[in-house]
C-alpha cells in the first residue's frame, strides 16, 4: 500500500480559496472524475483525510467517495458520519487501522495539509501529486502553512489534463535521505545579477 498524496492549487499557489473551498470547485470542468482523478484512482481503495477536510462532505448532495473505505483524523466524530466511516484522533493508531485493513490498494490522501503533513512527519507518505489549475485565487491556504518546506521532493511525471490543468507527480524523500537536507532559506544570501 502506499499513500499519496493529491491536491488540486491554483496557479498562484493556493489549496485553497479565499474562503476555503478547494479551488477546483470554481474551474468550469469540475465534477466526478475530472482532473484526472478517475485514472488516479483505479488503484485507490481507501481515502483519508482530517476532520476539517471530511465535514463539509456531511452536507454535500453526493457522497464525494463512492466505493473507497473513509478514514478521519479528528478529535471527535461530527455528527451525521456514516457508521463506517473511521474516526480516529491519533494518527499511529489510524494509520495501524489503514494498514489492518488493507487489501493491497493504495491510499489517497485527500488533506489538508496539516493532515499531509502529519503523515509525511510519520515518514509513510510516499507521494506528494499537485494538480496546477488554470487560473489565480489571489489569496486562500497554501500547503507549506503547514507542510514542512524541508520535505524532499522526487520528479517521478507530469501530464496535461483536460481543461488545462497540469498534474505533476513527485516521490516524497524519507527526511532522513541526504538529498533532502537542504540549505536554511534565511542564511541563504541572494545572488547579485
Ligand atoms: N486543494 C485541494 O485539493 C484540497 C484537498 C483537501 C483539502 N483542502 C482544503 O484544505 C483545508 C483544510 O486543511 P487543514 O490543513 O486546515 O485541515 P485538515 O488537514 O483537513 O484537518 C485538520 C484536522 O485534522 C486533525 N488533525 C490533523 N493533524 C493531526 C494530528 N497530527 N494529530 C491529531 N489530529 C490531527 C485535527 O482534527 P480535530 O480538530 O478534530 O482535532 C485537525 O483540526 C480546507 O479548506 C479544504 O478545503 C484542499
């Protein structure tokens, strides 16, 4: 099994919009399977995600995951979770729990980035897939608020969607790996032209 994770940014650099919405859902091709999340998931049988990522799903007029096995980080259980959703506030455990259950798919998980951050400090994320969509949100969360910027990043492909969006596909480097230790930003003097 390995995780992965995806996440659809604007070209500007946001995950979010400006109130919190995912910016894919304000692109024109937006709906079931776009940015190539059908092919991505043919080898997917489960999706994790935290609680703050899950809830607005409670209300949604679709079930966002048909078919895959949900797991929650989150400290409670909001009200209204189908009873075979997991809920699970500490991440080992949940992650024993993916891992129980396994059958041999992999994992997509789905963010936010305090909960990809969460496993790749666990040292189990195995990729990191940024979806870059056509257009500027101006302002919104960017996944380094809380992924570490030291994390190693791999090239492994990248491909043109429909619709204009590029999906780039990196493997994520233990933090332990050499390559991953990178020079301090602050100390880091800018070069003169
Ligand atoms: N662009 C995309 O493709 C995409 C994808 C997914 C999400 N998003 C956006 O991302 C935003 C949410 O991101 P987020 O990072 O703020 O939240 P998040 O990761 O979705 O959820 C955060 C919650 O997960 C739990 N959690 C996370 N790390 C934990 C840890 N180490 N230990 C215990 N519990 C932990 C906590 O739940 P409790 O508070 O219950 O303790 C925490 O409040 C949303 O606006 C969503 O729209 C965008």
């Amino acid at each position: 099994m390995q995780i992965l994770a995806r996440l659809c940014i604007s070209a500007d650099g946001y995950v979010t919009t400006p109130n919190g919405w995912p910016p894919q859902v304000l692109d024109p091709v937006h709906g079931p399977g776009s940015h190539g999340i059908a092919e991505f998931l043919q080898g997917v049988e489960a999706a994790v995600m935290g609680r703050t990522t899950f809830e607005p799903a409670l209300t949604n007029d679709r079930w966002p995951w048909p078919g895959l096995r949900v797991f929650v980080l989150g400290s409670h259980r909001p009200e209204g979770t189908p009873e075979d959703v997991v809920v699970e506030p500490d991440p080992e455990r949940l992650l024993e729990r993916l891992r129980a259950e396994n059958r041999g798919g992999d994992v997509h998980l789905i963010g936010g980035p305090s909960t990809v951050e969460t496993f790749r400090a666990l040292g189990v994320l195995d990729k990191l897939e940024l979806v870059v969509l056509p257009f500027l949100v101006g302002s919104g969360m960017r996944l380094t608020d809380s992924l570490s910027t030291a994390t190693g990043l791999e090239f492994e492909s990248s491909r043109a969607l429909a619709g204009g969006s590029v999906e780039i596909v990196y493997r994520v480097r233990p933090d332990d790996a050499p390559a991953t230790r990178r020079p301090d930003f602050d100390a880091r003097q800018p070069q003169r032209p």
